[in-house]
C-alpha cells in the first residue's frame, strides 16, 4: 500500500487550518494540525511530516522562532503563511529556513499545487543514483545529502538543489532569474534576493579550495568553478 505523504498544518485560525486540512486530504494527503507554536518541535518528531504550512502569528513561539527550531533537528521543507497585513520579511524566512511563503489570503488550489511541487522536487526516489564527486566534497540527490571533509552536512532541500545544479554544471554561468527558473520553478513567486540567500548560506557551510568553488560573477549571476 503507497504510504500517504503528511503536511502539518501550524495554524491558529480553526477555519483556517481545517479547510486547508480538508482540501488536501482530498488529494490523499494525511494531515495533522497544531494550532501554537510551542508544540511544533514535538508535532514534527511524532508526525514526521513530509512538509510543514507554517504561520507567521501563532500564539507562543512564532513563526520565524519555530522555523529555526524545527531547521535545528529536520530538512524537511517549510511554507510560510502570512496574512496580507501582517509585516513580513521574506528574506529573513529564508535565511531562517523557509522554503518559500504564501500570502494569505490564497487560492487553495494553488496552495495544494506549490504542496505537489515541492512534495515532487523533494522525492529522493526520483533522483535515483545523481551524485556528485569532487575532492572534499559529494553532493547526493538522491537522498539529499552532503559530505564535506567528510563531515555531513545539514542542507535544506532547495539549498542542496542548487548547490547540485551548480555543481552539475561546472563553470558555466548562471543569471540569478536561470536559477529561480530552474530550482524555483517558472511559477515561483518571488525575487533574484532569494537565489542570494541560498548562496550565502551555502557558503556558511561549504569552504571552497584549490579543486573547486562557488563564485559570483558581477553584474550577471554565479558559476560553481572547477579548477
């Protein structure tokens, strides 16, 4: 029996969270609910869900609190939900962990269509066998891991996915506007800052060396250099 992905829905509006738990369990999605921020971290231990719809405004922790929580223990992929009034730096959700971000209020379908892109990006069966080997460093898709110096390294999904495609590619020059297209998707909903924030903290984590590194090319975008 194909076992059901799981999205945890961290919501405090009841409305909110069980039509958003309705129409996904129309599209054979389990789901479960917690409606504060301070019991997400354990939600996420006993649910172990596939993708997290979190909040901005919960009572307890808030949003950007539990989003460098649960990015301390899981990669699993984040969505924020922010209401259109509500202040919201996006740069800062990413550079915490987040994914991506929905305003509300949103359409559900196109809720339940970036749910079915993400869930399709992150599948590591449908990378089977893609790996990358470079002295001091191995990028594997296909269960989305990286070794450094032998060290393992803790990269969310999109992170790992453009560190990849870079990677994939050696000293060809991207636009940030190619990278959104090609790891975002041409649907995405967002700016080149984004691609800038993914480098940078994929250069938080990864020092380059004689063999190889990720550079910026000026006035244009970045390449993953190979010596």
């Amino acid at each position: 029996m194909e076992t059901k992905n799981k999205i945890l829905i961290v919501d405090d509006d009841e409305n909110i969270s069980e039509l958003i738990s309705l129409y996904l369990e129309k599209e054979s999605y389990a789901t479960k609910i917690v409606d504060n921020g301070n019991d997400v971290v354990e939600a996420v231990k006993s649910f172990n869900p596939n993708l997290i719809l979190l909040d901005l405004m919960l009572p307890g922790k808030d949003g950007y609190d539990v989003c460098k929580e649960v990015r301390q223990m899981s990669t699993v992929p984040i969505i924020m939900l922010t209401a259109k009034g509500e202040t919201f730096d996006k740069i800062l959700g990413l550079e915490l962990g987040a994914d991506d971000y929905m305003v509300k209020p949103f359409d559900n379908k196109e809720l339940t269509a970036r749910v079915k892109a993400v869930l399709r990006r992150y599948t590591p069966q449908e990378s089977k066998g893609k790996q990358i080997n470079l002295p001091n460093l191995t990028i594997n898709l296909s269960n989305y891991s990286v070794l450094h110096n032998d060290a393992k390294i803790d990269m969310p999904p999109k992170e790992l996915e453009l560190l990849y495609y870079l990677a994939s590619n050696p000293n060809q020059v991207f636009t940030r506007e190619q990278l959104l297209d090609r790891i975002w998707g041409y649907e995405y909903i967002g700016d080149t800052r984004t691609v800038d924030v993914h480098v940078k903290r994929i250069r938080e984590k990864i020092d380059e060396n004689d063999y190889w590194g990720l550079k910026t090319v000026w006035g244009i975008g970045y390449k993953f250099e190979v010596r």
